[in-house]
C-alpha cells in the first residue's frame, strides 16, 4: 500500500458516527471540505497560522489543517455545521449577528468554534480567557472587538434583534442580511463550491526575482501522470496575453513567456485530476531557470545600473503625479517655522483569510466564472480580452467574498481557469495555498517620503511640500492611482494655501503593490501628521489645537482649490477628541512620573479621504424589482467584500421604497442579473452605489403611486395571501386604500413585474496641469487619538486605547461604520507595529506578522454625521478612512512617550530599540 | 513507499521503526506546515494512537512526561513550581489549538533553534529517552540536540519520552518570552530559569538557558556559577556570561537587538521566579 492508498476510519461527527475510507494522511480539514461537503470549515493557511479551520475534537479545539484525518479514529469530531440545532442559532451565534461580531464571514466557524470550547467549560468566562480562547484565530475585517464583546455576552442576554420598520432602516442597527450563513457554515466562499468533474488547475511560479526560462518538455508529464490533462504555457493563451487594470496597460502576462519579473510569477498552469496536478515537479517539466540580477528597492530602480524592469519603460519611472498650487518657495519664505523629515515604509500584505479561488465553465458559447472579487464588471473584460472574446461571453457569479481590502481588485485565477476550462470544455477549479497568494497578488505599496511643512507663528500653515517614490513591483497593477492620488491626499485634512507634490510609481523586480485601503495615503499620512506634531512643537502650541487651527473648514478650498461647501465634519471630530486628549496626556504624564523604564504616550492623527474615482466617471446602476408574488428584490452590483453593502443597500432601498427591509431579498454582483455598480474601492459604494440604490427605491416608489393613481404621502404595504394569484400591493393615501394585483402585470422575463432603477456618478471636474479642479464629489474625514505603553528597555510597544472620530455624513448603520472602523484600526495598527512583507521570507502567516486579538486596544468610536447633500440620506464612505490616521496617531504616541521619533515602519522592538538607543547618545 | 502506520503499542511502533526508516506524526504541528501545498509522500509512523505514550507519572526519581505529552498537558499538571517556566511557555505556544495537539517531544525534535520548550527543559535538566527495538538509551537534552533541525536520534529510534528530575524542593522557575505580537508568536529571544533561593532572596541554585539566539538554546553555565550567593535583584549580566550565544538578524529582529536585549530579559525571568 501505498501512503496515498486508503484505511478505513470511524469517528463520530457533529454527533453522527462516520466511517470512510481515505487516504489517512490527508488534513482533516481537506476530507471535511471535499469528502464530507462541510465547507464550513475554512482553510486559510494549511500551517496552524490563521484558525480558520478551528474544529473540535473531544471537545478541545484544534486546527483542522493540522489533524492527519487518520487520527480521528475512534474521536469525536465537531464543525460549525454541528453547532446549531435545526435552523435555530446558539446562543453564541445569536450573539454574533447581534453584535456585528461577524464581516466577511471567513473567519467566523473557527471564532466561533474556539469560543464555543471555552463556554463549554465556562458559561461566564472574563476577558482574559476570551482572549486566550480566540488568540489562535486571525480575523482581517473586525479588528476583534465585536467578536470580544459577542463572546462576552452570549448567553447572558436574549437576542436583541430585531428588524427595522417601514420607513426606519437607515440608521438602523439592523442585522446582516446574510450574516446567518455565515454563522452557520452555510455561505459559499470561492472554495466553497464547484462543479463535481472540475479538473483542478495549480500554477508553477518563479522562485527568482528575474530570471529567464525554458521549459524543455511539458509534454512528458502528460505521459507520466496518468491524471494530467493539459499543460498551459503563455502559448496557449488565446487572446492577448496580458492584463491590467487600466486599458492601456496590460503589462502583466497571464503566463510569462522566455522570462520573469518577479518571484511568484507563474509560467505554467497544471491542468488535471487534482493528486497529478500537486504533483508535478519542474524536474517533469523540464523547467530551467536563468537567474537574473534583480531590481529592488526605489534607489536599484531609479539607477539605471541593470536592464529596466520592462524594456518599454526605460527609466523604470511607470507614472508620476504632481500637484502644485500656488508659490510653495513663496509660502516657506514667509513661514516662521518649518519642519522637514524622511520617512520609509514597508510592502504590507492585505491578509485576507479566504485565499483566492474559483472556477470556470463553458456553458454554450460563453464562460461563467464563480470566484472572489472586488470588481465583477472589470473582470468580465478583463477576461474577455485574454480570451480573445466578447464581454457578453462572460459571466463572473462572485463568490461571498472573504476579506478583500484592494487584495481582489485585480484578477488572479480568473484568467488561468477561464482559459483551462475554454480549452477543454471543463469545469476547472483552482485554490492558492497561502504562500502562492502571498507571493503572486499585490502589496501596499512600499514608499520613500520626503517631505516639508511651514506655519506662520501663531500656526497657520503657510506651505506643503512632498515628494514620494512608490515601489510599485514588477507591473503596473494600481501603481498610476496611487502615484495620482497621494498628491491630492498628502497635506492631510489641512488648509494649505502653498502646495508641491510629486510622485513616482517605480518599477521593480518585487511582488506587483497595487490597490490596498487608501491608495497610497496612509503612507503620506505619516509623512504629514509627524510634521503636524512637530510644528506645533517648534511653535510651543498643543498639537491637537494646532490641526484644529489648520483643519478644513466649509468655505475653504483644498490643495486642489476645491471648494468645500458641503459635509466638512474634521473640526467636529477633532473637537469631540479634545477632552480625552487632555484626560489621557495628563494621565500619561502622571504615569511617566512614577515609570521606570515602560513610559506612556499619546499621539493624534487625522485624515480625509475622496470617495470615488479621482476625476474619472465612475457610475452605479442598481435595480430593484417586485415580481407577481410580492417578492421584492434588490439587483445589487456592489460587491460585499465584509464591509456589508449588502445590507445597508437593502436599508437605503427599503426606506426610499416604503416597505420593510424584511421584504428584501437580493442578488450580488452577477454581471448577468444585476447592472455595473462599479468597483467595490475608494470608498465608494456606499456614497456611489448608496445613493444609485436610493434611486431606483424612489424609481419604483415613484411608478407604483403613479400606477395606484394615488398620491403622496403615502404608505405602502404588500399583502401576501394563501392563493399566490392575488398578492397585493396596497397604497394607501389621504383618500384611502388602493390595490394594486401583482399578479395581474405582464411580468418581465425575469418575473418582475415591477422594476425601479437608480444611476449615479459622482460630479467631478477634470485637473489641470496643475491637478486643480474638484477630484472627488465629496471627502470622507477622521481623527484618531492613540494611547500607546513603551518598554523602553526592549522596545515592544503595546497600544492601551485609540479613540476614533469619523465624520460619515450619516450613518446607515452604525454597528457596521464601527465594524468598519474598529477593522481599518486593526489594519492601521498593523501597518504601524508588525507588518512587513519581504519576498521569499515572509510567504507565511507565522512570518507575516499581522495583529491577534491580544494586540488590540480598548476602542472608542464616535461618530460625527454633516450631511453630504449627494450622498444617500447624506451619507459617505468609510472603508479607507477608517485606516489612514491610525499608524501616525501610534508613531505620535511613541513620539510622545519617549521623545523619539519613528521615521520607518513597521516600528518593530528591534528599530525601536535601535531609535531609542541612538537618540541616547 | 510504505504504508501510514498507527500502531495502537510501543512494540510494533518499533518494529515498523526497525523495518524502514519513517517520518514521526503526532500533533502534526510541524509536519503539515513543512508540507503546504505539496503532495504528502513521506512514510509515517503516527504515533497518536499509543495511549500510554499519553502521561505524566511522578517517580521516585522524578517525573516521566510520555512522548506524547502536549502542551496543554502541561498546563494543566500539578507540577512543582519549578516548572512554571515550561507551563508559561506552553501558554504562549500558538494559539490554544496547537497546545492542544503539540507535544514537547515534538518540539525538541523538530529543534528549531526557537524551540520554546527547550530552554525551559535545559534548566530543568531534562533528559531524552531513546529506544529502539535494540536500545534503550538516555541522554542529557544538551547531547540530543545537535544544532539546527539536527538531532543524535539514530533513524530507528523513537522518543518514547523526557525525564526530569525532581528539582530541588523550593526550585522557582519562570519564563520570559520576547515576540512582536501577542498570540500566535514565535520568539525573538527566551529565557528559561530554574532557580533555588534562601530567605533573604540570595541564590543558591541557578540554571538558565536562552533561545533563539544561537543555533541550539544555550545554558549560561558562567553565569550560573558567578549568580551564586548573589542576591536576586542585583546579579550583573557581563559579556563573558554570553559569550556562547550567536545571534543571526531575521525577519523578527536584528542579533545586534538581541544581543543588547538578552541581559535584560535574563534579568526579568530571574527577578520574575518570585512571582511563580
């Protein structure tokens, strides 16, 4: 026998005894997903990192991924699937819907697994043990807070949800339209699902930065393993080879051809049964490998010392962006002090749990593609050009999404599965394991920041000056957004009459950076706020006063002489911070008294952020229909990548409609049922498509008073009856009721008989030479406050409390804007003290160091609603300021604990440390 | 290729050991993150399926932990306080699903040089028990780990487990563990310490040994002979103490930060015994 011939194993599971016959060596987890159809059970990592896939056994919880199913002989096994009796959530389930403990849903069977271990052996358990119970589960989304607090209170109240009338949705604390599946195991994530006689599709990539190949005989392999069924190189591509996020730049092959430009790039695709495929060695290939010297960093690419990255870009320089207004050499002249520094930050993974995945088929003459994304419209062309077909030819179906963060923008295994499966006419799946997904999809942007900044002796700003180099890796991706977007961002929420910036977007031999919450702004944020700090120091005023001085205001015109009339809350935020700015400095100060060597510090920054494209129509259409049976359905093309627009469009909808939120069901994202709602990025789905949804609400409202004959005010209601023939739709007005029969209209092809819809795009100007003119339709503002601890003999820095302003305009539901902020806090923390991805070092979640639940501090959210007049109900987007003021606030607090300051993150023990030391001498 | 082999005895595990050299599973804690997306090929001995590898016994001489003693076991025996280092160390291993399934036997044998039971063990003078169909051999931990991923198990050899003598009755230990995040974090420099005090809290007895900074942890035999009849609080770390530790700079921190760094976590974990 050989180790892949199978044994026979029972085991009881989710209280039912199991005996199949496996391969005895396979992770549990593999045999619950594939074998046994639970694919509640994630897999994350394979490697005990993330805790996806916490199961039970024997009551104590374990990692899935490492259990050999053949030790489950003889035990007692229990999933997510196994929790809840019937359709009835536990009373830990219902705590986490209630409390919004759940985003994207990924890592929620494994919190909830490992929670459940502990309330098994303690009803009431403290803090502290929560903590230890779920430190062994990574969540990307929530920054844990809610989960916290979820598993604190389950079973100590009864449910407190409800769902909002008529009229009441938005502002609502409504619960996730789909968070019930996710707390069962029941959504279908992108590896959740695919066809049974899909081919399974596994790419080999570089190991070398830049190398040239040669593949000697892919053939061979097809006559070795019985299973395999198709090698792809870049030869069997059969439209363009190449792809990219903007039209013109489809710099990045799909398979390389001769030679490749970053490690993690893939040059063939194994097409077959799924053992063959894992397989598969470049020895079979006969795969040879040329290394070359690599470019990294901003200096190698700027140095002209080796060939460029891409022949067709000499200089290596793929974008620039600038920015200038008014006379900045003016503005320093008259500056009564100025501040100056260099900051560097590091390439920072996105960490979503839920690798990508997905798979395709044929069906006719066209392909459908089921897969995890950020943007289903920009796939479907971009597939369809490296096909080599029509865009109507393609269907993406998006899977739930798993955490996304800008990580999902940009296509992975689309292409690869849309070409195995046109070729063969086969379902063809994929899954990245986690070191191919870290290795192969973009990265924030690491950045080299100059920057300068004056004021005038009682602290206004006098001029701006910032110059940024931007590694972007090997291909475009979004290196021209971020190279455009900083310098409209980089003064931070600030009036500044005199502005220069300029940046470059840099071609190297690293991992393609691209989009990642901000575009590149939470990088110049840190740049910007340390030169806030230290002006107000120079000129003896408290740094908090000084950014209210200098905020943007109503009636003021940003570094792009926009004109700001509209939904300006940073004074207000600022302002609802003052109080516990002085509270907390005074009690750091009192602490540091009695410290020895552990010193306490508080520090502050802000941030403003445009929602939608830069300058760029960027339109949403959304749908809503009623079909014969008083079905209400709202076709949603906003992507819910965890930040839950499912719901708050269902909200928006329900109240401009006029009937309950209950009433809805909907559809997300299919390019065949639903319209272009654009991308779910730059903070703009729930201003764009938010305010799309509340049209077509009001669309359909408007039709069914108009074919009611009735007149408003007026209140709907839908009568569902026995006989399905008679649903009715009443309105009632000021001269009574009238009856609409549902059933009675000519339904649409499909089965709506009524249909609303609502297109918005956000007005913008073009930029002249000078990027003037008005970018976005509206900004977004923060400010953050972080209380940090210092041990100054180790250099570890542990953050106690952040509190967090955000001006939303209006809060669609604010258990879902504090979701959104406590996450983006996570990730900002992150960002500031651990996370540092380094090409072929840290292709793992035990390298990659991203925040536990133990690393988080106590977190006030408050929430500051001027009404954006475009916006749905006067709301605006969160997604990306919610990260920004974050990692400036800690490096402030550091700054102010122990005088030093931090020019390059993340801030680990070792450079702290090394920061603290030197500025000793 | 042989086949996946789960005896339920210690006898036919080394018959199938003495038959074909094979790949040792249990906890799987390493084995399957070493294997991430690749076909498993490896012939295995799983080990989990021989209960009586599963115990801690006190003994006249002290106390026997089987080979498949987990960390969470650990945490949960009544042992001496002088092993509160270990059961501090078991604590921060992963997240509680890898104490559930990790054994310490695993962990010295897969000898990565930030091994966290291994400076605890070396403090507490732990010794490896061998056997083969053979042999029944022991050795000092010190001589079992040879260096990094490098041990002096002979390949049909198991552990079938770890003996520690009893500790002097009023031994201390404690463990101070150095790591970027909270949970879930490998070391960047730890410190096991077993410690034996009179009233006036001068040392009588010190064993310490420091992780991940050399190849194998080390025992500070220098410094323990010199932190004799010194009081806790006030026990000088000097260069010629460290003298045996090689810091290499990696993902989680530079040798120059742990080099500067070590004296003052050894004076923590030493200082800290009193709190065990």
């Amino acid at each position: 026998m050989s180790t892949s011939e199978k044994t026979i194993v029972s085991f009881i599971l989710n209280d039912a005894p199991q005996t199949i016959s496996v391969n005895p060596l396979r992770r549990f987890s593999d045999v619950l997903r594939e074998d046994l159809g639970l694919t509640g059970t994630k897999v994350g990592c394979d490697a005990g990192d993330c805790g996806a896939c916490t199961i039970l056994i024997d009551g104590e919880q374990r990692y899935a991924c490492l259990t050999a199913v053949g030790q489950l002989e003889g035990h007692n096994a229990r999933t997510v699937e196994g929790l809840a009796e019937s359709s009835n959530l536990t009373t830990l389930q219902q705590a986490f819907l209630d409390e919004g403990a759940a985003q994207c849903g990924i890592c929620t069977p494994g919190m909830l697994m490992a929670a459940q271990s502990l309330l098994d052996q303690t009803a009431n358990p403290t803090e502290s043990q929560v903590l230890d119970a779920i430190g062994g589960v990574l969540c990307r989304c929530t920054g844990y807070t809610k989960i916290v607090q979820a598993v604190l209170k389950a079973g100590q109240t009864s449910s407190t949800e409800q769902t909002p009338p008529s009229g009441s949705a938005v502002g609502s604390r409504m619960v996730k339209v789909d968070g019930r599946k996710k707390l069962t195991g029941e959504e279908i994530f992108s590896a959740d699902h695919a066809p049974e006689d899909s081919l399974w599709l596994r790419s080999i990539r570089s190991p070398h930065p830049r190398a040239k190949f040669t593949i000697a005989h892919p053939e061979k392999v097809l006559q070795k393993y019985p299973g395999m069924v198709k090698v792809l190189t870049a030869d069997d591509v059969t439209g363009n080879n190449g792809f990219g996020i903007f039209p013109h730049i489809k710099d990045q092959p799909v398979l390389a051809k001769d030679h490749v430009r970053f490690r993690g790039e893939a040059v063939v695709a194994l097409v077959g049964e799924r053992e063959s495929v894992e397989s598969v060695s470049e020895e079979d290939l006969g795969l040879t490998w040329e290394p070359l010297e690599a470019i990294r960093g901003w200096d190698a690419s700027l140095s002209g010392n080796l060939e460029p990255v891409q022949a067709e870009i000499p200089d290596n320089i793929l974008a620039k962006g600038f920015l200038k207004k008014n006379d900045v050499e003016k503005g320093f002249s008259e500056s009564f002090v100025v501040a100056e520094g260099s900051w560097t930050t590091s390439a920072v993974e996105h960490g979503y749990i839920e690798p990508e995945a997905g798979y395709a088929r044929k069906v006719g003459q066209r392909l459908e593609i089921f897969v995890c994304t950020q943007a289903p419209y920009l796939d479907q062309t971009e597939v369809a050009q490296v096909l080599g077909l029509a865009a109507e030819q393609i269907r993406i179906i998006p899977s739930a999404v798993g955490g996304a963060f800008g990580g999902k923008l940009d296509i992975s295994v689309q292409p690869l599965v849309a070409l195995a499966a046109w070729i063969l006419d086969r379902p063809v799946r994929c899954i990245y394991t986690r070191p191919e997904s870290l290795a192969s999809t973009t990265k924030r942007h690491p950045a080299r920041m100059n920057a300068k900044a004056g004021c005038s002796r009682d602290g206004k700003l006098t001029a701006f000056e910032f110059h940024g180099d931007f590694n972007t890796g090997a291909y475009a991706s979004w290196g021209p957004t971020v190279a455009d977007r900083v310098p409209i961002h980089c003064t931070g929420p600030y009036f500044v009459p005199n502005v220069l910036s300029q940046t470059k977007a840099l071609l190297t031999n690293e991992t393609p950076s691209g989009a990642f919450r901000g575009f590149g702004t939470p990088q110049a944020a840190i740049a910007c706020e340390a030169l806030m700090d230290e002006l107000a120091e120079k000129i003896g005023m408290d740094a908090l006063d000084f950014r209210i001085k200098n905020a943007l205001r109503k009636g003021d015109r940003t570094s792009t002489n926009q004109l700001l009339e509209n939904s300006v809350g940073q004074v207000e935020c600022l302002e609802s911070l003052k109080s516990r700015w002085q509270k907390w400095r005074k009690e750091a100060a009192v602490f540091n008294q009695k410290a020895t060597h552990i010193k306490r510090g508080v520090g502050c920054g802000s941030a403003w952020y445009g929602c939608g494209n830069t300058s760029l129509s960027n339109p949403s259409t959304i749908r809503v229909g009623i079909n014969g049976k008083g079905k209400v359905t709202l076709y949603n093309g906003a992507m819910d990548i965890g930040q839950g627009s499912n719901t708050i469009m269902v909200q928006i909808c329900a109240d401009a409609l006029g009937l309950p939120a209950s009433q809805f069901e909907y559809v997300m994202g299919d390019t065949d049922l639903t319209a272009d709602a654009g991308k779910t990025s730059a903070s703009r789905q729930a201003f764009v498509s938010g305010k799309a949804t509340q049209l077509s609400g009001e669309h359909l409202r408007a039709q069914i008073i108009h074919l009611a004959e009735a007149t408003e005010p007026a209140t709907l209601r839908i009568e569902q009856t026995e006989m399905s023939a008679t649903e009715k739709l009443i309105v009632e007005d000021e001269n009574g009721e009238h009856v609409i029969i549902l059933a009675d209209i000519l339904p649409q092809p499909n089965g709506d008989v009524l249909t609303g819809e609502g297109t918005f795009d956000p007005p913008t100007t073009t930029l002249d030479e000078n990027r003037q003119g008005s970018p976005y339709a509206t900004y977004g503002f923060a400010a953050h406050l972080a209380e940090v601890e210092v041990d100054t003999l180790l250099g570890t820095t542990k953050v106690l409390r952040i509190a967090a302003a955000h001006d939303v305009g209006r809060t669609i539901n604010p258990t879902q804007v504090e979701g959104q902020v406590h996450g983006g806090i996570a990730q900002g923390l992150g960002m500031a003290l651990m996370e540092e991805y380094i090409q072929a070092v840290s292709e793992n979640l035990h390298d990659y160091l991203m925040p536990t639940v133990g690393d988080m501090p106590e977190i006030e959210v408050i929430l500051i609603e001027d009404p954006e007049p475009l916006g749905p109900y006067g709301a605006k987007g969160i997604g990306e300021h919610a990260l920004i003021p974050t990692a400036p606030a800690i490096l402030g607090a550091i700054k102010h604990a122990t005088g030093v300051s931090i020019h390059h993150v993340p801030a680990t023990p070792d450079r702290v440390f090394t920061a603290l030391r030197e500025a000793e001498k | 290729m042989f086949p996946y082999f789960r005896p339920d005895n210690l006898e036919d595990a080394l018959a199938a050991l003495d038959e074909h050299p094979r790949i040792m599973l249990a906890g799987g804690t390493d084995f399957f993150p070493a294997r991430v997306g690749k076909s498993i090929t490896d012939n295995v001995l799983d080990l989990t399926g021989i209960p009586q590898l599963r115990a801690i016994q006190q003994t006249v001489e002290g106390f026997q932990l089987g080979a498949l003693t987990t960390w969470t076991d650990i945490v949960e025996a009544k042992l001496p306080p002088a092993f509160d280092g270990l059961k501090q160390a078991a604590k921060t291993i992963g997240g509680v699903q890898t104490q559930n399934a990790g054994t310490l036997c695993g962990n010295i044998c897969n000898t990565s040089p930030a091994a966290d039971s291994v400076p605890n063990l070396l403090a507490l003078e732990a010794e490896v028990q061998l056997q083969s169909v053979r042999e029944t051999r022991v050795l000092p931990l010190e001589e079992f780990i040879l260096g990094n991923r490098k041990t002096a198990k002979k390949e049909d050899e198991l552990i079938s487990g770890i003996f520690i003598p009893h500790p002097a009755e009023k031994a201390l230990g404690n463990f101070e563990k150095l790591g970027t995040r909270a949970y879930l974090v490998i070391s960047i420099v730890m410190v096991g310490v077993v410690a034996e005090l009179n009233g006036l809290d001068e040392i009588l007895n010190l064993k310490i040994a420091i992780g991940a900074c050399s190849p194998v942890a080390q025992r500070l035999r220098l410094l323990e002979q010199e932190a004799v009849g010194q009081k806790l609080n006030s026990i000088e770390i000097l260069p010629k103490h460290l003298e045996l530790l090689e810091p290499i700079d990696d993902i989680r921190a530079s040798a120059d930060y742990r080099k500067k760094v070590v004296p003052e976590l050894i004076q923590r974990a030493i200082k800290g015994v009193l709190k065990s």
